[in-house]
C-alpha cells in the first residue's frame, strides 16, 4: 500500500442557479493541488501550503478538519501529513474551501485501501465546511468527490446521486478580484420563502436534471433561473445584472451567481461559444475597471484524481 500521493481537487460551482444547497458541478480547468503522506507520529499535521495565507494549525484548517474528521474513525498507529498548493482563491465562490477539504479526505482514503464510500467522504468533508461557513453544507464538496453534476437528494441522512452531463456542456466563470466571504454571505439570505418561489424553484431543478438527462441544452438553460438566492446577492457583486444581460445575448444558455459570489458561472453549448460568452465578460468587467480572473472549463466527470 502506498504511503503517499498527490491529487488535484477540482474548483466546483455550487447551487447552479436553482438548487441552493444541494446542485454542483466539478470544473476541469482550476483546482488545488494536493499531497498527503503517511506520518510516523500521530495524528493530523500540515506541514505546507503555498499559494494563499491560511492556518497552518489542523483545526483551523479546512482540510486539517476534514481530514479529523476521519481519522477519528480510525484504529492505527500512524498519521497523516498534508501539503497544500493552492490555485483557487479563497472567497472566490468557486469551492476553495470545498477542494481543501475533499482533497484532504479523498487523499486519506486513498493510502488507507479507500474503506470509506464517496457518501461518507462528503459527510467526513462537509465538517470543513462548517467550518469556513459555519453551516455544513455538500453542494461543493460533493462534485469534487464524485465529479460531474450532483444533486444532495438528503442532508438526513446524507444522500449524494451523481447526475448526467451532456457532453457539449461547458462553463465559463469569472471571478471579479473582490473577497465575498460565505459566512457573510449567507447571513443576508432570509430564513424563508414564499410558496410561490418554492414552487418555482422545484419546478427548475426537476426541469434541469430532466435536461441533463436528455441532453436538452433550451431545457438546462430554461431552468437556471434563480428567485431565491440571487435577488439578495446581487448588489453584493459588481455590475451583476449587466454582465448577466450581455452574457445571455452573447448565446449561453444560462448565467447565475456561482455558490454564494462573488463569481459569475455561464453555461454553454460547445466550447466556440464559451469562449465568445468569456470575451463579453472579459469587456463587462474591462469596461467598469474591475480586476478578474476568468475560466472556460469542460465539466470535470472525474472529480478529484491522482497526479504524478
């Protein structure tokens, strides 16, 4: 059995427009890279993290958490060491926290003979969660471990399926250069909704995974429509209706606040597209003086993986 290895742990886009809390989907082009090593001494250490400023202490570390959280379930007379290279940004909406976490745990189950199913990851990975956000939610972790799309059909007992994906589908996200923590971000969200929303927003995700399914682009894109979430977090991010406005007219089938912002996803049929729908980003924020980093990403099917 192997007593290291090293991972990419993809970025993800959470709620996909209709499905707060329990849609995802794993992108190909941007994640963390990753190595975790068995340790002499036991117990959870982290011993590097290149890229951002974040703790280094296991429990103030989403990963370091993530990766407690398992190894409480474990008889053995080693632990684990982590080292973390990080290429998504914290606060950017695209599951930075999310890739940590899951790529801790993913790693661990790996060098342990994978004892754990990819259910119990998420649940082991979700407690990374609570605590960059201070709820424990799957919407992240959940396509980083499984890949592709995935719906969270229960929180309890935690239930994850991995859905369908059209082939052509692409994503493009752009991250405007402005901090938008998760925490915060929930905060502003009311603790309830009408009745009329509800019914809207069951009505999308039904008709988006009946899309996924059939391959029926009109359909994904009728559906990532948001009457929750995204009227609140709006104004939290620059100039969002009118990146949102262009980016349409531009030919993808739908645009929405990635997680919970700052960035912005669109999806696309066919990857000519995608990189027309990134160019009208690209001059939305050029325009308004906004610094940002954009993606144009396939969906990654495979979620998080082994690299040499």
């Amino acid at each position: 059995m192997q007593d290291q290895i090293k991972l990419f742990s993809p970025a993800t886009v959470a709620n996909l427009a209709c499905g707060f809390d329990v849609l995802g989907m794993a992108l190909d082009s941007v994640g963390d890279e990753m190595i975790i090593k068995k340790s002499k001494n036991k117990g959870i250490s982290i011993s590097k993290i290149v890229g951002q400023d974040l703790p280094i202490e296991a429990t103030k570390n989403v990963a370091g958490v993530a990766a407690l959280e398992l190894y409480k379930e474990l008889e053995v007379d080693y632990g684990f060491e982590i080292q973390i290279f990080k290429n998504i940004k914290p606060g950017s909406g695209i599951g930075s926290s999310a890739a940590s976490a899951a790529g801790a745990v993913w790693g661990m189950n790996e060098l342990l003979g994978k004892p754990f199913s990819p259910n119990e990851l998420v649940a082991f990975a979700m407690e990374g969660e609570r605590l960059a956000s201070g709820n424990a939610h799957a919407d992240n972790v959940a396509p980083a471990l499984f890949g592709g799309f995935t719906l969270v059909r229960s929180y309890k007992p935690l239930e994850v399926i991995k859905l369908a994906c059209p082939e052509e589908l692409y994503a493009v996200v752009i991250h405007p250069q402005i901090e938008l923590k998760t925490a915060d971000s929930r905060k502003i969200l009311k603790p309830t909704i009408s009745l009329r929303d509800g019914v809207t927003h069951w009505g999308n995700v039904g008709g988006l995974v009946a899309g996924l399914y059939t391959n029926n682009y009109k359909l994904i894109g009728d559906c990532l429509k948001d009457v929750i979430a995204e009227p609140q977090r709006a104004d939290l991010i620059p100039h969002y209706y009118e990146l949102k406005h262009q980016v349409i007219k531009s030919g993808a089938l739908g645009v929405g606040i990635s997680g919970s912002g700052p960035s912005i996803f669109a999806l696309t049929k066919g990857k000519k597209i995608a990189k027309g729908v990134a160019k009208t980003m690209q001059t939305v924020y050029q325009n308004i003086g906004v610094d940002f980093d954009i993606h144009i990403s396939k969906v990654n099917q495979k979620g998080i993986y082994k690299i040499d």
